[in-house]
C-alpha cells in the first residue's frame, strides 16, 4: 500500500486548507484511514481517522474546527481543516490500516505552517 499525501503549506491564523491522501497498491483491507500530526519536540499525535462506513473520530484540539472525508471510488481521504491556529503547525502524516493483518502504512508527510 502506498499513500500519496499533499495539500500542505503556509496558511494565516483563521484560514482554511484542504489536505488529500490517495491510496493505491492493495488496499482491499484497508478500513481506517486518518491523520496524525507531529510538531516540532512533539510526539505524532492522532488528528482525524474515518472508516470506510464514515464513522470518524476527532482529537479534541480539532473537533468543530476539522472535517475528515472519505471518497471510496478514490481511495482518497481529505481533512478539510478551518479556523486554523498556529498551534496547528506540524507535518501532518496520512495513516491507513489493513484491517486483517493489522500492517499499519504511512504516507510521506505534509508541511502545514500557521503562522502571520
């Protein structure tokens, strides 16, 4: 399984920015995918994850602020992520799971800078 991250970059406090995660190779298994998110001198911390049945899960940092989506033709997930703070700043990771074997798979990172 390979997953394609991109959509990052530098956005002002209160702006808005749309993250994409394709995946591709045997992904058959795959149920979960998500976001996790690392800052700098900070552990890689989950942001958002959706099933493959739309059920998501939220970090409290980002609830009512992030929306997770999942476009199954596509394989795609999009964190749709608004009002968006400096402490949002981080390298936000795509993650997906294969449901059977538990193989976890990371995308390659994504630069988001909050910052005026």
């Amino acid at each position: 399984v390979q997953l394609q991250a991109s959509g990052g970059g530098l956005v002002q406090p209160g702006g808005s920015l749309r993250l994409s995660c394709v995946a591709s190779g045997n992904i058959f298994d795959i149920r979960t995918m998500g976001w996790y998110r690392q800052a700098p001198e900070k552990e890689r911390e989950l942001v958002a994850r959706i099933t493959t049945g739309d059920s998501t899960n939220y970090a409290d940092s980002v609830k009512g602020r992030f929306t997770i989506s999942r476009d199954n033709a596509k394989s795609t997930v999009y964190p749709q992520m608004a009002s968006l703070k400096p402490e949002d700043t981080a390298v936000y990771y795509c993650r997906a799971v294969n449901y059977r074997t538990g193989a976890v798979y990371w995308g390659q990172g994504t630069l988001v800078t909050v910052s005026s």
